[in-house]
C-alpha cells in the first residue's frame, strides 16, 4: 500500500493523531517520498531527507507559506481575510534571507539565551504557584501545562496576568489554522482572522505604551523583551511596525500551545518509563537531558513545511517548484538510522541531532526558554510530588485531532 494510503487510513482511524510512530516507521522503510492529498503537500520522513529541507532556505522557502494556505481557498472566504494575508506577508518565520537574516540579527539584540536565562526566576514563580494548587488528582495538560507557558511568555513579553486568558484564546486560534497540515478549513480561517485583530491592536497598546517611554527616555530596554524589540536598532535600521507586529504575535502564539504539548507528551513518556522516571528522582542533574530527550521521542511540532523555489528532487521524485512540502519532524526524530532503538525514551542518549526545534536559520527562537520551563516543572512536580503516576488506563487517553500540534487534551495524574 503506497505512503498517501497509509497515510489516509491512519488519519480517518485516528490512530495517526494517538500513535504515529508505527505509520512513520513504515513510510521511512517503503515510502520516504510522496504527494498526500489529505494533507495538501509532499510528505517527507527520513530524517537526512528532512534535515536536508530544513538546512536549505535556497532551494525551500519559508515566504509565503501562509498565502499559499489561504489561496487554495474559495475566493469568496478570502476576501474576508486580509489582515491574514498582509500579517503572515512579513516577520521573522515568514522570510528568507536577506530579509531574514536581516530580521534575526536585530532579534537577537532582544532575544538571546541570556534574556531566556534571566527568566528562570520568573519561571520558577510561576511554576511554584501553579504547582502548589494541585490536588490529589489532577490534570497537568489544565492546572500546569496550559498556564505556565502563558504566564511565563506573557511576562517576557510584558504583558498582565489578566491578559492570560486571551493570550491563550488567540494562540489556541491561530493555531487552529494550521491543524490540517498544508489545507485550512473556511471556518477556522474566519475565527483566526477576528483573533489576529484583537491580537494585533492588543500588542500595538504594549507596544505604543513602551515607545512613549522610549520618547521620554525611561523606557528600559532590557525590562522585557517588548521593550528591547522596541529599542533595537543597527546602523540605523530597526523594526517597521509591521515586523514588530508579526514578530510579537508570533512569540506569544508559538511560545504557548508548542510548549504545552512538549512537556504533556513528555511527562507521559516519563510517566510511562518507571526506570528513567526513578533515574531522574535519583538526579536532578538529568533533567535538562531529559527536556530534550522528549523534545526527540514525542515533540509537540511533529511537522514543518516550505514552499519549493524550484524543481526538486528527493530518492528519485521529482516536486515541482511552487510545491508545499511537510518534513515530519517526528519521523526523522524516530529514524533508526540516526537514533539508535529510537522507540525507547532513553534520558542517557545523545539527542544532539534532534529536529525537534528545527534547524538552521529558522531554528525555534524560544527553544532555550522552552526548556527552562520544562527544567523547572519537571524538577518540582518530582520534588513534590515523588509518587506521581498516571491517573488513565491507554485507551482513555484524548490527543487533539490536529496535523500541526501533537498533543493530549487532558493529562490526569494523581499526586
């Protein structure tokens, strides 16, 4: 049976969404390579084949990626959605070089692995906080998950804690747009559109608030990183607002629902593996390897995707230019050819080459701070709760119907 078949029966089963891995694992070995009507573009699996795409923004483009979504589209949902089109037409995860190099060298001024460090405090707080209203029996994707990385990025970025509820609106809507892989539904597509322009005139009062203080001299670069992308500036050139505009929103939404699901997959993996679940008891020194390990085994982006500026060729199939193409990263994650029993959740194992946070110039941005929230979860929900197990038989288990965002919908577990 060829990989687009496969790959039909495994989504209308929905075992595509509770379990991929078997289905990866086939495509890897008998069909690397193929067109997928369901999911609207080129599905690729081995992990040189993906690793290649990822590496190479010369021949695989991350401009347009959004517009080509929305123009397969009825013309008569589209005009409803132009700031759609003109949001996702600019900023850092939608550009190529020059334009993205020239985007992440002023990003990075504001952005950087010591400003993600500096938030391990807050970090901490925050997990403190959450973890401390646990009961006996709880759900962690709800009371932990969910919250944490809202609250955290929502800080980094300036924003209240009374704004957390709309953070995680407009993420979850956004989002949204994506679930199908390389096909959007009409109606997602409408939503997203009034969530962006909430979004939008949400970080344009953030924002214009930070540039009277700029005006007036006491704004602090460094207070946040709103105020640092407001200041940024390298021989004359800084942000336009629609760069800022793009760059912030896709801060807040990427650095939600993406770490949610990262932690929630893990801590099932970790649940579910009482020998490395007691080897990290035994040393919390293990932890940061362990982030990355689930990062590897069950990440929470099982999917990129480009647009080819040429003709190319994968293992012998041609793909035309203009073609969308779907690297999946938890396929190349799980290749037995690069990762040695790569079905074993193995703390210990050198997950250096991992794809989990992409790769090259569009490497994930947050993925620093993304693990020093898992760090900090994981370390005091062990401390606390050193007897934690998971309060679920398999089948119980609900995963989001989503392409794009691999994750449970609930976690119970009793502490």
């Amino acid at each position: 049976m060829q990989g687009n078949q496969l790959l039909k029966l495994s989504l209308e089963s929905g075992e595509y969404f509770s379990n991929p891995f078997p289905l990866f694992t086939d495509l890897r070995r008998d069909d690397p390579v193929f067109f997928s009507e369901t999911l609207g573009g080129w599905v690729i699996t081995r992990f040189q084949d993906v690793s290649e795409i990822l590496h190479n923004h010369e021949d695989y483009s991350s401009k347009g990626r959004v517009l080509h979504l929305i123009n397969k589209l009825d013309p008569a949902v589209q005009k409803h959605l132009p700031l759609l089109q003109m949001h996702f037409a600019t900023g850092l995860a939608h550009s190529d070089a020059p334009e993205h190099k020239r985007l992440r060298n002023l990003l990075a001024q504001a952005f950087t692995p010591k400003v993600s460090e500096a938030m391990r405090p807050i970090a901490h707080e925050v997990v403190t906080r959450q973890i401390s209203n646990l009961s006996t029996s709880s759900d962690l994707i709800r009371d932990v998950f969910i919250p944490v990385p809202a609250l955290v990025v929502g800080r980094l970025l300036g924003s209240s804690e009374d704004d957390i509820p709309d953070l995680i609106r407009w993420a979850g809507a956004i989002n949204g747009l994506y679930e199908k892989g390389g096909l959007i539904d009409p109606n997602k597509a409408i939503y997203a559109e009034k969530m962006l322009e909430e979004i939008r005139q949400f970080v344009t009062r953030l924002a214009g608030h930070r540039r009277e203080l700029r005006i007036k001299g006491k704004l602090d670069p460094t207070q946040d990183v709103l105020a640092g992308l407001v200041s940024v500036e390298t021989d004359g050139d800084s942000l336009s607002d629609s760069e800022l505009l793009s760059t912030v929103v896709t801060l807040f939404v990427a650095g939600h629902e993406t770490t949610t699901h990262l932690l929630g997959n893990g801590m099932l993996a970790l649940l579910r593996s009482d020998s490395e679940l007691k080897r990290i008891q035994g040393n919390f020194e293990l932890i940061p390897k362990a982030i990355d390990e689930m990062a590897r085994f069950d990440g929470s982006v099982p999917r990129s995707w480009r647009i080819t500026k040429r003709q190319m060729e994968i293992l012998g199939v041609q793909i035309p230019q203009g073609e969308l193409v779907l690297p999946i990263l938890s396929a190349a994650n799980r290749d037995e050819s690069v990762f040695e029993d790569p079905d074993v959740f193995n703390i210990s194992r050198d997950t250096r080459k991992h794809l989990a946070f992409g790769r090259g110039v569009h490497v994930c941005l947050g993925a620093p701070l993304a693990r020093i929230e898992g760090q900090e979860i994981i370390k005091q929900l062990l401390t606390k709760f050193p007897n934690i197990s998971l309060n679920a038989k398999e089948s119980e288990l609900v995963w989001r119907k989503d392409v794009a965002l691999r994750g449970l919908e609930s976690l119970p577990v009793l502490l």
